[in-house]
C-alpha cells in the first residue's frame, strides 16, 4: 500500500498516513487531486478506480471516506477488506466511532493504524491482538502521565 | 532553576493542548489562517522551553497542523528531541511526528541514528515497537544500514509483537540496502514456520512481496509455501500466497495446477463471504469448487456470474480479471460480447473504461463494425468530455490495430473518421487527422473517396473551427488539406476546393495547418492550371492564378514563420507563372512537375534491407588505419581475455550465417505485431533473397481492388447495413465461407496478407461497386435505395396514392429507426405535367396490382440519409413550356420533435444541369426554403432546373442546411442527398392516337432500336401498367400479346415502342430520334424489371 487517507464528504483531510517517502508538495497535490476524483464519485458507483499508476480502493463511511493507494498487482477486495477492519478497530477503541473523534484525538487514530499497518503491509490480522497492543501502550502513557496532568491542576 | 520549572508549569496551564486547537480551528472558520499564524507562533514559543512536557504537547499540535498542509519542517529538531524523551507518552507523539514529517531528505534524520538504535534495544516492547514503526516510515539508505543488524537481532526477539514488526519492517530495510537481504535471509525463512501466526503473515507478506520482483530466487521456497497453502486457514495469508505462486508460476510448470487452484479459490471466497474474510472457513467446499474449475473458460463463466452482479465492486474485478484472461485466451472471453457491450451502458465510469478495455481484445472482422457503432452511440451521449475522449482514442485504437488488420471497409473507417470530427472540444483532433494521413497514403484505393471526404470537410471548415484555441478537432483539417494537396488528381471540383483552402478564415488556424494548407493549396493550383490549361480558353488559368496572386498575401503576412516562407515562395512562384501565362506559354505541365512523384512512407529500418553492392566493404578501412601495430592489437585482448569475443573483428564472421538468420527471424517477428512497421509483401521478400536489389525496399501497399467513388459526407451506419447484408450473401456463397475459414486459420496476417483478405471479405466486386457508387451515405438519390433491394426482396410496394405512400414509407422508417437512427428518407419520382392526380389514378391500377417496386430509374423509393429526423419527399416534372425545364418538388416533412428552420436548398451544378437561382445569386448559393418546419409538419418547395442536353442520365449532388432548434439549444445540421435525373424523367406521358402513330412511324425519321426481357412472370396488363408509369409512356393500341405505345420528351423527341410478350420474354421494339436516348430509356425500362 502506497498511502491512506481519510476525508470528510467537505473535502477536509482528516488522517493520512504515506507509506513511501514523498515531498510535501507531492503529497499536497496528489490529496488534492484524489479528493476531487473520489467525491465525484455518486454513491452506487464502484469503489476502485485507476489513478496514474495506482489503483485506488476506497469506501465511505457515514461523512467520511476512506481512501487506500494501492500497487498495480495488488488485490482491490483485500484492501477494501484492510479499510473495513481499520474502521472496526477504531470503532472497537471509540466505542462507535464518529469523525468528531478522530479529529481531537487524530493521534491515537495514527497509533492504531500503526498497530495494525506497518510500511504498507498487514501487521496483524487479529482485531483482538491489535488493541491488546494499543491498549497497553496507552496504560503505559497513562501511568506516566499522571505525574504531569497532577502538575497541571 | 526550580523558579523555571515552576513557572514554566504555571505557564503550561494557559497552553492549548491539541483539542484546544483543533477546536479553536473549528471556531475560526472565516480567518482559519490569521488564526493557525498565531498558533504557530505560540508554538514556537512552546518549543523553547525547556519542559519536553510543553515540547510535545506543541509537536503534537504541529502534527496536526502539518495534516492540515501547513509547512513544519522547520520543527523538524523540535521532533528528535522529543522523540528522544525517556517518556514512553512524548516518545510516541515525537515518532508519531517524524514519521509524518520526516522523509529522506530532511537532514536531521542523521542524528537519529543512535537514539533508535538505543529505542530498538528498548526492555520495553512498546519503546521497540514505536521505534519500529516510526522507522518504517522514514528509513533512509543510511539508517538501514547503520540498522540491519540490530533489526535482523530482532527478528528472534522473544515477544511476538516485536518479532512481527521487525520482520514487516525488514522488506523496507531491504528495499533501502539490497546487501542486507542475503545475510537476513534464513533468518526471515525461519519465521514463516513462527509459532505466531502474526510473524507467520508477516513474514509470508515480505517474502511475497520481494519473490514479486525477483521470483527467480525463491523458487526453493515453493514446498514449504505449498504447505502453509494447506494447512493455513487465514485468507489474509492465502491470498499472498497464492499470489507468490503467480509469480513463480512461469518458471515453474508444475506450480500451474495447484496455483490455478487456488487461484479460484482466492477469486471466490472473498466473493462468497465478502464481509468476513478471515473467518471464511470455506475449505471444506475447496474440493468441490476445484471440481468446477479446471479449465480457462469455466473460469470465464464464474466470472460472467461477477460481471452479471448487481454489486458495481464485483463487476468491475470481474470485467478487470477477464481482460487479463483475454490477453492469453481470447476466444473464450469474445463469447461474452454481449455482457461486455452490456457494461459499456454501465452509470459508473469505471466501469465503463474496464469493458472498453475489454473490446480491444475482442474486436473481429466480423463485429467490428458493429462494436465501433455501439462506441459511436456513446461518443454522442457521453456527459463528460474525459470519458468522450477516452472513447474516441479506443476507437481509433480497435480500429487501427495489428494494421487495420480488423478493417474490410476502408470507406467506412473514413466516414467513421469523418464523424469523428464532429466531437467539440477533443484534445485528440491530431489522432484522428494522423489516421486519416495514415490511411489515404496506405490504402491506395480509398485515395478518391477520402479526397471527396477530405474537400467536404475542408468545405465546411468553419464548422469545426468555432473556438480554434481551445479545439483540437481543427488539427483534422491539417490531414485535409494534406491528403486534397497531394492526392488532387482525384478532386472533383478541385477549383473549389482551392477556393475553400484560402478564405481568409484560414488565417485564424494554427500555424503549422495554415502552413500545410498553403503548401497544399500550391499543389492544387498545379492540378487546377492543368486541367484549364487543356481548355481552349486561357483566361480561366490566369484566373486562378490570379486568385493566388490576391488571396496569397494574407499568408505572408502570417506571424508564423513557416507560413510566411511557404507562402512568399509561393506567391512569387505564381507571380512568375502569371508572367508566363499571359505571354500565352503553357506552364501546367512544370508547375506540376514541382509536385510530381509520390510521397511513400518508408520504414524506418528499410535502409537495412538495401544489399551492400558486390566488392563494397563497409568495414575495411578507406585510408590506412592510424599506424597501429600487430602486437598493440592483441595487447588488450589478452589483457582482457573475456572481452576477446566482443571485440569487434570476430564478430562479423562469427555471426554471420545463422545469427543472422535467427535475428532476421526475430525481427520478422516483432514486425509481424508492430503495427507501424510497414511489411514488403511475401514475394518480394523471397524475391530479394534470391535476388537482392534496391527495388525491394518495402512501401506499403494495401491494394483494394475496388473502384471506390463517393460523394458526399458518409454516415457510417450504412456501411453496417451493407456489411449485414454482404454477409448474409456470403453465408450462401459456402464455399468462399469455408475458404475464408481455411485462411483465417492461416493466423496472423501481415498488412500484406490482409490486403487480400479483406478483399474478399467485400467478396462481390460489384457489390462494394454499386455500394461506393449508389450508396452516397446521407444521399436521397432513388438508386441509393436500391442497394438493399438488390440483396433481398423490395420491401416497398410501389404505391403512389399519396395516403398509402405514407403508410408504407413509415413502415420502412420503423424498420430503420431500429438502427437507433433516424432517417431520412428521400421519395422521388416523376410526374406527369399534368399533375399529381392523373399520375395517382394510373399508379392506383398498379397499386391494385401490388406490385413490387420497380426500378431505379422511376418510382419512388426511399433511401437512408442521415441524423436529422427529417423527410423529404420529391417529384421531379418535365416542364412542357420550356424544353429544357425540368421542375423538382420537394415536399419536406419534419419528423422530429424540434423545430427546423432556416433550411437553405443548394444543388452543386453540373455542366449540363442547373439549378436555377434568383438574378444577382452566385452559382454556388444556395436557395432558401421559403418555410420552417415545426414538428410534424410538412410543406412543399419547387425549384426549377435548366438542362440542356436530355438524352443522357445525370446525378445531381446538394445539401440541405438547416437549424434545428431546441428548447434550450439550437443545432446547425446538414443533409446531403442526390438528385437523380434519369432519362425517364425527361419523358412526359403524351396520348398518342393510332394513325398519328402510324404516320409517325411511315416518316422514317426514327433509329430504331430493340431490347428482350427474359424471365418476365407477370400478366401483360400489368406489364404495360408498369411501363406506363415507370416510364410514362401511354398505350396507343393493344392486341392480344402486343401492344404499341408512345411517349415525346420534354424537348420534342418521339419515343415508339412495340412490346410482344411470348413464353415469359418479352421483346420491347422501339424507335426514336435520338439514339442515345432511346438507348437510355431502354437501359432503364431494362432495369424496372430486373428488379422485379
């Protein structure tokens, strides 16, 4: 996998995540561009399109769409699959998801892609293992934090 | 210091935190940017203090900040030293930040280095982890190398977690330092038998992943791949597996079997639980569904069943998988045309780009034409000019491919060419004009009807060039002008087309088309004086050079500078000839010599084929070779032994005979599929074998031996229509079917093979004859109409009561309008001076009789025209005042639903027939109809023509142009169409009285001539009915089995027949004073009844 981005329906990038080192100005336009093409897109149409050299997978989710970049030879229904899992974990660690979470607490939404995708490749396929591992990394940054949230009140 | 700690802790309590921001951001929606400006400062201001607690908490912000698109780089120091805090929480935010914004060029990566490493060798898995992770991200050459090693330690990390990562993040150490693979290899093997079933797909994902560039090496691997194949139960694995099997496949045959097996399986499971992959637990339904599939087509037919879906994401992996299947098995996916042809009405435009990727593969002789008029239907609804452009470049792509090879009609490739050009606003105009080039100059016999398509267009240039900055469909006009230039000889008017090439229009074209037209318009100006030149009268020569010498100078006054020179040059040339000209010296011939010769594409490699004459030898020196000893030769051969075999002197006696040979055969065979390469034929290539010489240099040649002559602006559907037809013909013909059959089985054919070929698929010569010369696309012309008749049975009585006329003639409409397309019918046929009402009376007798159609020459039938819903029906009458008046009634019915106005009547007038214009009207203006049309309304027009000679048939080319007007829009449209004035039409029905017959025949004055009809079925009443109203002649006497009969022509001539019918011949015994009339009017009451 190439890239994932998340956008809200206004066209508002909500997460990316770029699993190729690209320019800043790159990854500017191409955003912009995909976010174009795909919000062009009408509800019952399919969710794979071509785009330069990439094939693109994404599903929309309530205001929110999921976009995946993927390679020529990739397989489009196991990234759709990817991106169906990716919300079910965040819906699992949220409790019934909304972008409104994703967008205060846009970095645990990063940490958990990061358990569960890493350098574009499926980490774990295992929801359970996933947020095991999420949920002891933030028990350990609870634990640690509780000295500087004492500081602040 | 502990005052510092302090305060910067009171400070902190005023610090936004990230949700502050983000709703701070969300609250400043008109001044996002003023706002997010002091954010930043604050910020910055965060990031000098000392408290990492502050630091991070602002890096945070700033990731988010750098999501938004705002640039951070600047932070990028801030990010290390938070990444580097001993915290596992500002840890995690600084990773988290520098794998957003770190990529290989931001230089502080560098120090990075050990503070990784140390994360790496972390007691804590989550420190590793993070680190890992963050690496994955921005692991440059450097770091990967500096890193192997304790990344490869970690590969047996005790805890799965980090095994699992480090080996995923492997794949991307391996892509940044290739040297690190060979040493982690066995290592990254060991895992894929991980007790963890997470480090088991991470490591079967990178293995995968790297097998896919290079399969070659893992070749080994395939037992144990084979048995995690088995034993897994997890898709997300076996999906990856199944793909290394694809890659390995070509390299190892006896992977086939199973990998197609699993293939499937890959293919169906996510289709038969697409929402739980993980858990589909379908193995046990494996051996049965392997069963089913074992063969490349049963495969297709699972996938017709993904295509027929009504879920869009299944049909497009469907039509996507098929065209992967198309490349090897062709055959098995052309079957499913229909589906695929289905899908092209698809709402959903990926959808539609996948089928049309489809058709490319599946196009034949047999539905080409077919599958280009469906694309042509949805070039005209296309929404989006994309989607428009896209089918206009596979269109171009289905029909141009391996050489045309698909293409048996050339004309019907121009005419589609021709209407491609009516796209507004395609960025493709180059494409279609390099076609047309490509075409004219290869397909020889094409030449004249793509030069009257080309001076059509031309013609009408204006209506391509509206908007000519943003238009790319003008660049057409540059092959127009080109292939009008260069082929003129077969212009029919070729003054005017001289004419339309330098209005002043032109000016506003491009420069390098103005450029091309005015070259071109110099080419034709040598035809044009050679022609006139050959006249008696001189002045027209000097005419034309004059408009040259007065048109020319727009040119070279052209801000482009190959214009400017072309046109200069020119200009003076023509000056020159004028001087010439007016002291009366014949020029023609030089002018053209300027021209002479033909213009051949040569292939590029062609110069390889040219034999190097005896006794020369390209590699022996010319002059002595710079003083150069034996031994400094060999010095560096032995120095570098195993250069020895490259060194050039070897070479050429080594590779000589059979190298040559297997490369000539190389090459033959990458010419064969390239299709820009121009093939010389079979023979002469045995030819030059045997006897090389200079003339075997290839030239393409595609020889269509048919007479090819068409006027008019073509509309491609007929030629669909015809090729229906010609097939069904074919189909009777076994044997030439069971010949083409053995030739198609020949495989591939070369341009030259298909030559042939082709022509035969146009089997009867004389079909495509009277197809070019009568089937005039949008003409009305009655004999255009005969081209189906002659195939199968006449479908319209000949009826004449207007009432049932109508019937009928709508009849045939619904038949064609199941074309999709409308069309516009044309009814001619002569009356009676008299009028319209005695004529019906006589054609009612024929009606009663239901007879078939008759011929060409007379009754009305209806022919194809184009688009425009629109019908025009037409008399053409003898006028008896005036012996050299013919009048046309046209009566014009508006058969749409839009409004049509403006209609402008314009004939182009022949030497012999004129239409007649008003005082002070040019000879090329048209005439306006004097009414418009709303819908469903019909109104008649006359319009008067002056003929001077009538004893001979003549063909009459005009337009129509009308608006149509919409609600919304209003459209310029035209209608091409024939008159056809047959001799037939020049008599009038005159009553004759016996004696004056009698006395007529006694004179003496006639030339007698005679014709037989044999196989003639029909009752001899019925015979002379249809003489008399096909032909308008009146019976004078009848007796028995013979029957005199009598008609004058508009001009005075008598025309006798004597008629006698025995035995189903019928002898017709005439007599008049002008021969060739008689001859004519013969010829046609001949061809009445051969349709019959």
């Amino acid at each position: 996998m190439r890239f994932m981005l998340l956008f809200s329906r206004q066209g508002k990038l909500r997460l990316q995540k770029w699993y190729t080192a690209t320019a800043e100005r790159d990854k500017k336009k191409m955003v912009r561009e995909l976010m174009q093409v795909v919000l062009a897109r009408k509800p019952k149409m399919c969710s794979f399109l071509e785009w330069r050299d990439l094939k693109i997978v994404y599903k929309r989710y309530a205001s929110l769409y999921f976009c995946c970049a993927v390679e020529e030879q990739d397989n489009e229904l196991i990234t759709l699959e990817v991106i169906h899992r990716f919300v079910e974990l965040l819906d699992k660690y949220f409790g019934s998801v909304c972008e409104l979470d994703i967008i205060f607490n846009f970095e645990k939404a990063y940490f958990i892609l990061d358990e569960f995708l890493m350098g574009g490749e499926i980490q774990d396929t295992s929801k359970k293992s996933v947020l095991k591992a999420i949920e002891q990394a933030d028990l350990l940054q609870e634990v640690r934090k509780l000295p500087h949230n004492m500081l602040c009140f | 210091m502990a005052l510092k700690i302090v305060k910067g802790s009171i400070d902190r309590m005023f610090d936004k935190n990230l949700q502050d921001l983000v709703r701070g951001i969300r609250n400043h929606k008109e001044d996002e940017a003023k706002y997010i400006s002091t954010c930043i400062d604050e910020i910055k201001q965060e990031l000098k203090q000392d408290n990492i607690a502050v630091k991070a908490n602002a890096v945070c912000k700033l990731t988010y900040l750098q999501m938004l698109g705002y640039d951070v780089s600047w932070a990028a120091f801030n990010i290390v030293e938070v990444m580097s805090s001993s915290k596992f929480t500002y840890k995690r935010i600084g990773y988290l930040a520098a794998s957003q914004c770190f990529h290989e060029s931001t230089d502080v990566i560098m120090l990075t280095t050990n503070q990784i490493r140390k994360d790496l060798s972390s007691p804590n898995q989550y420190d590793t982890g993070v680190a890992l992770t963050g690496l994955s991200c921005f692991v440059t050459p450097d770091l990967a190398r500096d890193l192997a090693n304790d990344i490869m330690t970690l590969m047996s990390h005790t805890k799965p977690y980090i095994r699992k990562k480090a080996v995923l993040i492997m794949y991307k150490v391996f892509l940044k330092y290739p040297e690190s693979l060979r040493p982690a290899f066995p290592r990254l093997k060991e895992k894929l038998e991980d007790p963890d079933p997470g480090v088991q797909s991470a490591a079967v994902n990178v293995i995968c992943e790297l097998a896919r560039r290079n399969p070659k090496n893992y070749l080994s691997l395939a037992p144990l791949f084979f048995k995690l194949m088995t034993s897994s139960t997890n898709n997300w694995v076996l999906i990856k597996i199944i793909k290394l099997f694809g890659a390995l496949t070509p390299l190892e045959p006896r992977l086939c079997h199973s990998t197609s097996q699993m293939s499937f399986l890959f293919f169906l499971s996510p289709w038969l639980s697409p929402s739980s992959l993980s858990t589909s637990n379908s193995t046990s339904a494996m051996s049965l569904l392997y069963e089913c599939v074992n063969t490349v087509i049963l495969c297709v037919q699972k996938l017709r069943i993904l295509i027929e879906d009504s879920d869009q994401n299944l049909k497009y992996l469907g039509l996507l998988a098929m065209s992967k299947i198309l490349k090897t098995h062709p055959k098995s996916v052309q079957s499913h045309k229909d589906l695929i042809l289905q899908c092209l009405d698809d709402k959903d435009e990926s959808i539609r780009l996948r089928a049309l990727d489809l058709l490319y593969g599946m196009v034949s002789k047999k539905n080409l034409m077919e599958i280009v008029k469906k694309l042509m239907l949805h070039v005209d609804k296309a929404e989006g000019t994309t989607y428009r452009d896209e089918l206009l470049t596979k269109i171009i792509d289905i029909c141009s491919q391996s050489n045309y090879q698909y293409i048996t009609n050339f004309e019907w490739y121009i005419s589609i060419l021709v209407e491609l050009t009516r796209l507004e606003g395609t960025r493709h105009g180059h494409l279609i004009a390099s076609q047309m080039l490509d075409v004219a100059i290869r397909v020889k016999a094409i030449r004249e009807f793509a030069v009257a398509q080309m001076a059509t267009l031309l013609d009408n240039a204006h209506l391509l060039t509206g908007n000519t900055q943003r238009n790319g469909i003008c660049e057409v006009l540059y092959a127009a002008a080109w292939i009008c230039g260069e082929f003129s000889e077969h212009l029919e008017n070729p003054m005017q087309t001289l004419e339309a090439m330098l209005r002043p229009k032109v000016a506003t074209l491009p420069g390098h088309i103005q450029a091309v037209y005015v070259q071109n318009a110099a080419k034709l100006f040598a035809t044009v004086l050679r022609s006139q030149e050959g006249n008696t009268d001189r002045t027209a020569a000097q005419e034309t050079s004059q408009l040259m010498i007065d048109r020319l100078p727009l040119f070279v006054q052209s801000a482009n500078l190959e214009v400017q020179e072309r046109a200069s040059c020119i200009l003076q040339l023509v000056k020159y000839i004028q001087k010439l000209q007016q002291k009366d010296v014949e020029v023609a011939e030089e002018v053209n010599a300027l021209f002479a010769g033909e213009l051949n594409p040569v292939a590029p490699k062609a110069q390889k084929k040219v034999p190097v004459p005896e006794g020369l030898d390209l590699d022996a020196w010319i002059n002595e070779p710079p003083s150069e000893s034996e031994s400094e030769d060999e010095k560096p051969r032995t120095m570098f032994t195993r250069e020895e075999t490259k060194h050039s002197r070897p070479r050429h006696t080594e590779v000589d005979e059979k190298e040559l040979a297997k490369r000539r055969e190389v090459r033959k065979q990458e010419q064969a599929s390239n299709p820009f390469y121009i093939k010389s034929s079979p023979s002469s290539q045995k030819v030059y074998q045997e006897a090389p010489g200079v003339d075997h240099i290839p030239v393409v040649q595609i020889d269509l031996s048919v007479p090819l002559k068409v006027p008019g602006l073509p509309m491609s559907d007929q030629y669909v229509k015809l090729e229906e037809e010609r097939r069904q013909k074919d189909r009777a013909d076994k044997k030439k079917k069971e010949k083409k059959k053995r030739k198609e089985k020949g495989g591939r054919r070369g341009k030259r093979d298909s030559g042939p070929e082709s022509e035969e698929d146009i089997t009867p010569a004389h079909m495509v004859d009277i197809v070019t010369e009568e089937m005039p696309p949008t003409a009305i012309c009655r004999s255009v109409s005969l081209v189906p008749p002659l195939n199968s049975p006449p479908c319209v009585p000949s009826t004449c009561q207007k009432s049932s006329k109508h019937k009928k003639k709508k009849q045939k409409k619904e038949k064609e309008e199941k074309d999709k397309k409308k069309k516009k019918k044309h009814h001619h046929h002569r009356h009676h001076s008299d009028g319209a009402g005695e004529e019906s009376v006589q054609n009612g007798t024929v009606e009663e009789e239901e007879e078939p159609l008759p011929t060409i020459s007379d009754a009305p039938t209806c022919s194809l025209a184009s688009p425009p819903p629109f019908r025009q029906v037409c008399d053409i009458q003898g006028n008896l005042q005036d012996g050299s008046q013919v009048v046309v009634s046209l009566i014009f019915e508006n058969k749409c639903d839009s409004f049509l106005k403006a209609m402008e009547f314009n004939v182009l007038d022949s030497l012999n027939s004129r239409l007649q214009r008003p005082d002070g009207a040019g000879p090329h203006d048209g005439l306006t109809v004097p009414f418009q049309l709303p819908p469903g309304v019909s109104n008649e027009a006359r319009f008067v023509f002056t003929v001077k000679s009538i004893v001979m048939p003549q063909k009459l080319k005009g337009t129509l142009a009308f608006i149509v007007k919409n609600e919304d829009s209003s459209t310029h449209e035209k209608l091409d169409f024939k008159l056809h004035f047959t001799c037939t039409s020049y008599l009038i029905t005159t009553p004759c009285y016996s004696d004056a017959f009698a006395k007529l025949l006694e004179s003496g004055d006639l030339k007698a001539s005679s014709v037989k009809l044999e196989g003639v079925v029909m009752p001899f009443p019925h015979l002379l009915a249809r003489i008399c109203f096909h032909h308008h002649f009146s019976v004078v006497e009848r007796i028995d089995s013979c029957a005199s009969m009598y008609s004058r022509s508009i001009q005075g001539h008598h025309v006798c027949l004597l008629v006698k019918t025995a035995d189903q011949t019928v002898s017709i015994d005439a007599k008049c004073d002008e021969p060739s009339l008689l001859s004519n009017v013969l010829d046609e009451i001949k061809l009445t009844f051969s349709q019959c």
